[in-house]
C-alpha cells in the first residue's frame, strides 16, 4: 500500500500538519515549516493553508 498524507502524530508542534507533509515527502519538516512562516510574513495566507491542512488531513493512527 503506498503512502498517506495525514497528520504526524510523532513529530508534531501544533496540529501535525508540518510533520506529516515531511513524512510524505520524505523531507525535514522544518522545511515545511520555514514555508508557512515565509507565507505568512509576505503573503499573510499561512495561517488559512495551515489552519485548512489541519481540518482536511486526517490523524495518523
């Protein structure tokens, strides 16, 4: 079976949702979070990415 995208339950700070993308990805999650903090500094749309990926990606059982 290949893999999910959900939420870390490991590797989390707030919701799971950097953690899981990292875990899809097979990357570092702070990458991930580096992004949202840039999206939110010069766009301001972090907050609303964040706060959707949290709601749509389910939890890691």
């Amino acid at each position: 079976m290949g893999k999910k995208l959900q939420k870390s339950v490991t590797n989390k700070k707030i919701a799971g949702v950097c953690g899981g993308l990292g875990e899809y990805f097979g990357m570092d999650p702070v990458l991930f979070r580096a992004i949202f903090v840039i999206l939110v500094i010069c766009f301001g749309t972090g907050i609303l990415a964040y706060l959707l990926l949290a709601l749509i990606m389910p939890k890691a059982a």
